[in-house]
C-alpha cells in the first residue's frame, strides 16, 4: 500500500461513520496531511450538514500549515451550490496545493467538474487512488445515478430441504415460520436500517402479516414497498397502519385516510419491475432490500436486475411448501451466524 493508498483507507473508514444517515447524499470521508502527519479529518454526517471537507477543514488547529498540506478526500469534491456551498471553492480558497480523490462523483451535477475546477486552480489533483474500494463504499450512490434505479439487495432464509416456507393452512393465524435463529434475524433488522426501501409480494403480506420495520437494532426504518395489484391485503395488516411511509403498488388505487401511505397505478399487464424502479427513482430512492415471497424474488432474478443477493440456510427441514428462488450461485461468500449459513451472491465482479 503506497502513501495515497494509506490515507484514502482512512477516508474511507471516516466515511463509514456515515452509513445510513447521509441520504440522499453518499458517505464521504476526508484527512488533512503536513509532512506525513494527519492534521485534519471529516466526514459528512447527514445531508444539509458541512461535507467531509469542510469538516476536515475545521479540524486543523494551524490554518497556515493548509497552505503545504495535502488533502485527500474519497470521493471527487463537490463544485456545485447545494444545501451547501461547493467543496471545490474552499479547498481554492485555503490554498491547499495538493488534492488527492478516491473516485469521480457521478452525479451530473458535478461529475468531473470538481476536479476540472481544482485543476483550472493551479493545484495538484490525483484522481483514482483505491476507486474500486471508494465506489463499493457507495455503491447504492453510484448504482442511482449511473443506472438511475436504486441498488438491489434480495434476501430470503431457506430451509435445508429449500423451502422458503411449510405449507400452510388457509386460516394459519398469519405469522412466518421462523428458519434462521435471533442473531440471523436481529442481523436483517441491522440490514434493514442501511437501505432507504424495502419490498415484499401480495402472498408475503397475506400469509405472514409482516411489519418491515427496524426492531431489533436502532436506525431509520426503510419505506415499505407492497405489490397488492388487486387490493387484497386485508386492511388491518400491519403494512396499512401508517407508522412508516409505505407505497402500495396497485392497479386501482382506493380511498384510505393516511398521510404515510400511498397507491402507485402502475400497469400489471406490462412489465411491473421497471415501472417499479421509476417510480422509486422518482421518490430519490437509492437502495432497496427485497425479502420475498417466491415470485416477487425470482421476477427480480429472471429478468437480471438484481446486484446482491443474501441468503441464509437454516438447519430446519419442511418437506413441502413454497420452493425457495432459483438463483445460478456465482460470486459466493459464505460465512455462519451459529447454525445458519449465510450465502452473499454479488451479480457483478
Ligand atoms: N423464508 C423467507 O425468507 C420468506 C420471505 C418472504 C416470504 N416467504 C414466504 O413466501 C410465501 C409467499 O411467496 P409467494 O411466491 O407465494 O408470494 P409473493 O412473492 O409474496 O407474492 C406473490 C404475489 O405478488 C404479486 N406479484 C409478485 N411478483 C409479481 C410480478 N412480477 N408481477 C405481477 N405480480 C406479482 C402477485 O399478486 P397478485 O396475484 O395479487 O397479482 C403474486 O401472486 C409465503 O408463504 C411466505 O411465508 C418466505
């Protein structure tokens, strides 16, 4: 690892200060460097609030020192009025001759942009410096504004024999049938705090009655995603009881009395998923968890728009009921949590 290297790892571990509480902007971090010493480090805390920079900036206790200094920064400094003023002109403005970035920004409003101006400067600018480690810090960022849908994450448990759930009776007391133990379950409360959404399918919510929300760890709730074409989830499941911003995407919208759920009419005889990310995209959307049932994960997975795929084999067996996903095993990692394995599948290298 070169010197650069060394300093934009510790952008990157400031940054990750950041997970989850920065949206809809990325996580950024950023170190302050005189002689081989750290003088000033930042990251960007929360959208509307100083980025990395900035924050970096105040840190150093001898302004005068910024003069010699380097500043390193994972992702490209912004060069546009936001919430707040570009990066680009303090960076100028403190006269710090040497910039080194992890990655370019690809939001149009700056994507290259910054490092035009820095360079139109007279500083030193180093651009790509650990890019593949800086773009998987925000790869929900990237997958936003590069393929404008927000980054996909499927998640089911299945059982030894592959099932996602037993059979089940019509008048079952609507409640799923638990494969994976605490840790594994308290570990997909943790997953659900860091993505902004989180979706089921209509037989999810029928059979199951779920609350989709953050329970077993602290952070923001995701907003609930449900596909109910024909409007048969009953009323008093949890998903309709308006505590968490919920979009229902239907075919027929119907009148309900709640500020935190709307109908989206989307059209059930096209394809559903792309009308789905639009609609997403549109509510500045940047990450999603899918956690099932069957047909609502294998839609993803048939037509390829997917990018992660977590999955956990419990040490139940059931015999019969619904299959789990069919999903070709590439890019696999496994680790256990007790008796669960846990399979993460990345769909690109
Ligand atoms: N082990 C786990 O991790 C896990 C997680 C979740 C669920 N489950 C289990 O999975 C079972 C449900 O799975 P499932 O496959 O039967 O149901 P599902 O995927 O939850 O819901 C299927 C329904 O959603 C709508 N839908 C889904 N994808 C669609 C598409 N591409 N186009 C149009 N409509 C779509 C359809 O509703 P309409 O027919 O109304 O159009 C469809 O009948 C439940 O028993 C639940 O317990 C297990």
């Amino acid at each position: 690892m070169n010197i650069h290297e060394k300093y934009i790892k510790r952008c990157i571990e400031l940054a990750q200060n950041g997970f989850g509480t920065t949206y809809p902007n990325p996580m950024v971090g950023s170190v302050i460097v005189y002689e081989d010493k750290i003088i000033g480090e930042g990251w960007h805390k929360k959208a509307g609030e100083p980025h990395a920079e900035v924050n970096a900036v105040r840190s150093v206790k001898d302004k005068s020192l910024l003069k010699k200094a380097t500043i390193y920064v994972s992702l490209e400094p912004c060069s546009h009025f936001g919430k707040t003023p570009p990066c680009c002109d303090l960076i100028i403005e403190h006269k710090i001759p040497n910039i080194v970035v992890g990655t370019v920004d690809p939001n149009e409003k700056v994507a290259g942009n910054g490092i035009k101006k820095l360079i139109a400067s007279g500083a030193n600018v180093v651009v790509g410096v650990l890019e593949k480690e800086c773009y998987e810090l925000n790869k929900r960022f990237f997958t936003f504004h590069q393929q404008k849908r927000p980054y996909i994450i499927l998640k089911w448990a299945q059982s030894q024999d592959d099932f996602l759930s037993p059979e089940k009776e019509t008048n079952q007391d609507r409640k799923p049938v638990w494969i994976t133990n605490q840790y594994s379950r308290q570990l997909v409360h943790k997953w659900r705090s860091e993505e902004q959404a989180i979706l089921v399918g209509t037989k999810t919510v029928i059979d199951d009655n779920p609350k989709l929300n953050v329970r077993d760890w602290s952070g923001n709730n995701p907003v609930r995603v449900v596909l109910d074409q024909n409007n048969r989830i009953s009323k008093d499941s949890f998903i309709f009881d308006d505590s968490i911003k919920t979009i229902i995407f239907t075919k027929s919208e119907i009148s309900l009395s709640a500020e935190n759920t709307t109908f989206e009419v989307i059209d059930f005889n096209e394809n559903i998923i792309p009308q789905i990310l639009a609609v997403l995209y549109q509510n500045q959307i940047q990450s999603i968890i899918i956690e099932g049932g069957l047909q609502t994960l294998q839609s993803f997975i048939d037509q390829n728009i997917w990018d992660e795929a977590r999955i956990f084999v419990g040490k139940t067996i059931f015999g019969n009921g619904t299959k789990a996903p069919i999903l070709q095993m590439k890019n696999v990692t496994k680790t256990y949590i007790q008796n669960d394995e846990l399979i993460n599948v990345r769909n690109h290298d």
